[in-house]
C-alpha cells in the first residue's frame, strides 16, 4: 500500500492561457525537457489544457516500467496518435492479456538464434546496398540509413527472396509513410479526421502498405508450403541452374524470414494482427536504427582517434575477408560507439503511460487518467550519470564503467514492454556500421554540422556526406588526441520544431 502522497509537485513555468507548455515543446523541445530536472523529480506540465506529471529521477521512471507497471497502462498522447497508424501492433496494444499473448508469440523472432539465421543474408544485402553507392558526391545521410536499415530489415523479416518490386514499393512508400504519421501525432485528433488532401493521401498510403504486408505474407506462406511440399515456388528447371552456378543459391532459396515463426505458429495472429505487427516493426526498425546510424557517422567524422579504433577493431578481426555474422561478438568497441550515438541521440525522446488509478509516485499524486511522462533523452543526459553529457565518450560503457549507468540508459525502455527487437537492433547497427566502414576508407561532413530536431525520434536536421574508397589525409587534431571525446557540441535546434505530444 502506497504512502499518501505528501510533496508538493511543481508545475513548470512558462505556461501560456490555452498553450500551457505547448510552445516551449514545439519551439525547443530537447532544452525544456531537460530543463524539468531542475523543478523536482515529478514535475507538472500542460500540454494545451491538460495536465501530464514528468518524470526526472530515474529509479522513480524505473517504478512507473516496472515496480509498479500494472497502474501505469501503455497511452497517453502520443501512443494513442500512433495506435491510428500502428493499430495494436506490439508497441501500442494495451495492456492485457492480447499484449502477453502477442509477445510471447513473437519473442522467439527476436532470440539470438534466429537473428543469427538471417545474419549472413543482411550483411549481403547491406553490403550490395552501400557498395553500389557513387564515390565522391554529397548524399543524404539520415535518408541512406533508413533505406538500408529497411532493405536489411525486409531481409530479415520475409526471407532473402522478397520479389524486387515488393521491396522496391516498401522502400519507396515506407518515407512518406513516416512523414504522415509524424504529422499526425503532433495534430490535435479533430484535424486529422477532417477530410484533407494531407489526411487522405496518408490513409491512402497506410491502405497501400498493408496490401503490400498482404502480398508479402502470401508470398511467404506460398514459399512455406513449396518447401513443405518439396517442390519450392519455382520448378526444378527452374532453380537447378541457379544452384549450379551459384554454391550460395540453395542457401538462400531455404532463407526463411522472421515472419514465417507468426505464420507457423499453432494460434496464429489474424490477417489484421499481421498487418499491425509488420506495421510495428518497420517503422521501429526504419526511425530508430536509421537515426542512430546517421548520428554515428557524424560523429565519427568528427573525432579521427574514434574512427581509427574502429577502423583498427574491423581488421583486427575480419583481415582481408568479408564481414560474417559471427564477427559481431569481436567488436566490442563499435558497440560501444553504437551505445554512446543512443545515449547522446535519444533516440526516442518522449513516451507517455496512463495512471490507471490515484497512485502516489515517489510522494508525488498523480490522479487516474493523467498522463505521465518518461524521457530516455533527459535520462542519459542527466550529468550526476553521465559526466559531460553533450560529449561523444565511447568509453562509457567500458565494462568497468558501465555499471554506473544502470538505469539511467532506457532508449530500449524497461520492464513488461521493454523493446522486443532490442537484440535485432543491436545486430542490424553492428552489420551496417562494420559495412560502411569496411567498403569506404573515408567520409565527411559536407553540410553545416547538423542540430538535433525532436519529433518522434532525435533526428538530425541536415546531415550530408562525401564517400571516397580511397583515405583522405589525416586531419588535424588540436591538444591531447584523447581529448577528441570532449569536442562542444552545436546546441539543439531552437526555432520551430513538431514536438511529437
């Protein structure tokens, strides 16, 4: 039983008549979140006219994802925008007994077995992706990462023989996809249902992804029953040259997806629970790893010693030959690289539950049916963990000082809901960071350094690159080369942004 609640919560300052805090969110998002740390470790704000509780302390956010989850239901504002979108797709399902079903179904998608599985047919595709990429000219960095992040997780998800047309539509819709649903969460509910060119086009085009989820899903079903059946989708005549010729062609006629566990399951999902799963994990797997990867490279353009460890790391371990799959292991400084890009970019900045009741939380009362507020972002920002949190420092998770971090890192999330796909996650941006670094002997930044804008992740404003085969020569570095870590950092964007509440 709860003590009652007895500190006085702080409402932030700044509020507006009608606004509340909606402008400050909007117009710099990443600097008012922080700045909430200072009023107390549950905080008050108003979104518009209604009241949600931030929350600052870590080991208080730890009560609301798992001490005491059962009153803190998955909802709030953004959730509910995304269900629209998602529909009850993994991420947004509410709480209950579909949500225990659903994951338990697809948690063996996600163990490191069947990860492996698919290793060596993603590090092709990625390798055939980032290869075929023109040399010297500037390219859209957050653009190319979401593209090869959804080219490998198509891989992964239907099998390496996704039809070309099939994954060329994905591609190309899957961008614009994310454009409206972005737009749809930081609208008030009664204008995305008026009937508008902006709203119409988005429903037309999440009616176009789940036909293309359909034709995927037949496609592997057909695939499925072929090889029970022994005959496969193609004739003999046709696959037996393909073998011939190729020693890596029956491999890959066998390559599975991690969808084909739903589909085989013995309560399989619905053809609508399908749709709304393969919905989920798209979209994570794009917005995500893809803004995760575009922070890496630039921060590895701006910090040579780092780019040298792991360009040092990769030969150590591959030599002259391919990346494989099992490499992954060996690498544990890029991890490390991959780790401080999360902590420092989010990714995810803002998640809301819902109090289910009238609950004291760390002494503060928040009423049934507030929103309450988590900020992986502020978290791994908070400099009494994290010394020097706007410096890019890998060597924060060294084995020796990752313990002090405990509970303060939460982009995965914690508890009952926390990120099924984190060991997918963590495999994907190990295969295309080694990739990149592996096929281009250089890269640099050829636009102004890039400012973080919060919308549903922490994406980088502008972020274009020039890629040479060939090293540039050492660029200059000023004092103590270890120093490097420590370089300012250009401020979050201060004019207007979406916030995503």
């Amino acid at each position: 039983m709860n003590a009652p609640a007895t500190s006085l919560t702080r409402t932030a300052p700044g509020a507006l008549p009608l606004l509340g805090h909606g402008l400050q969110l909007a117009r710099s998002p990443l600097p008012f979140i922080s700045s909430l740390r200072e009023h107390g470790p549950v905080v008050r704000i108003r979104i518009g006219p209604t009241p949600a509780y931030v929350v600052t302390d870590p080991a208080l956010t730890r009560k609301v994802l798992v001490t005491d989850a059962a009153h803190y239901a998955k909802g709030g504002k953004i959730i509910d925008a995304l269900r629209v979108f998602f529909g009850d797709g993994l991420a947004t399902i509410a709480d209950g007994d579909a949500h225990l079903r659903n994951r338990r179904l697809m948690q063996p998608m996600f163990n490191k077995a069947h990860i492996a599985d698919r290793g060596d047919a993603m590090i092709e595709q990625v390798t055939a992706m980032v290869g075929a990429w023109p040399e010297a000219g500037p390219r859209e960095v957050y653009e190319d990462m979401n593209e090869v992040t959804l080219a490998a997780f198509l891989v992964a998800l239907f099998g390496a023989d996704l039809p070309d047309h099939l994954e060329g539509e994905f591609t190309a819709l899957m961008p614009e996809i994310m454009k409206g649903t972005i737009r749809q969460t930081i609208l008030p509910p009664w204008v995305t249902r008026l009937p508008l060119p902006a709203n119409r086009a988005h429903a037309q085009r999440v009616a176009h992804l789940r036909a293309l989820i359909d034709q995927a899903v037949e496609h592997r079903a057909s695939r499925a029953a072929g090889s029970s059946s022994g005959t496969g989708t193609a004739s003999g005549a046709e696959t037996a040259p393909d073998a011939a010729g190729c020693p890596h062609a029956a491999a890959r006629e066998q390559q599975t997806g991690l969808f084909d566990t739903l589909l085989t399951a013995e309560n399989p999902l619905t053809r609508q629970q399908l749709q709304d799963e393969a919905i989920t994990l798209l979209t994570g797997a794009i917005e995500t790893t893809g803004t995760t990867l575009a922070w890496t490279l630039y921060e590895i353009s701006r910090h040579p010693r780092i780019e040298r460890r792991l360009r040092e790391e990769l030969a150590t371990v591959c030599g002259d030959r391919p990346l494989r799959y099992g490499d992954l292991d060996h690498l544990p400084y890029a991890r490390q690289v991959l780790q401080e890009a999360i902590r420092k970019y989010g990714p995810a900045w803002l998640v809301t539950r819902t109090a289910t009741r009238d609950i004291d939380l760390g002494g503060h009362l928040v009423p049934q049916g507030a929103d309450v507020v988590w900020s992986p972002y502020l978290h791994q920002h908070d400099p009494d963990v994290f010394a020097d949190p706007a410096a890019f420092d890998p060597d924060r998770w060294t084995p020796e000082n990752v313990s002090a971090t405990r509970g303060s890192f939460l982009a995965f999330g914690d508890g009952r809901r926390k990120c099924i796909g984190e060991n997918f996650a963590w495999a994907e941006l190990q295969i295309i960071l080694a990739t990149i670094l592996r096929t281009w002997q250089s890269f640099e930044l050829t636009s102004p350094a890039p400012r973080p804008q919060a919308v549903v992740t922490v994406k980088p404003d502008r972020l274009t690159m020039v890629f040479r085969r060939k090293p540039t020569p050492a660029r200059p570095t000023s004092g103590n080369p270890s120093q490097e870590v420590i370089t300012p950092e250009p401020g979050p964007d201060t004019t207007p942004t979406p916030s995503g509440s």
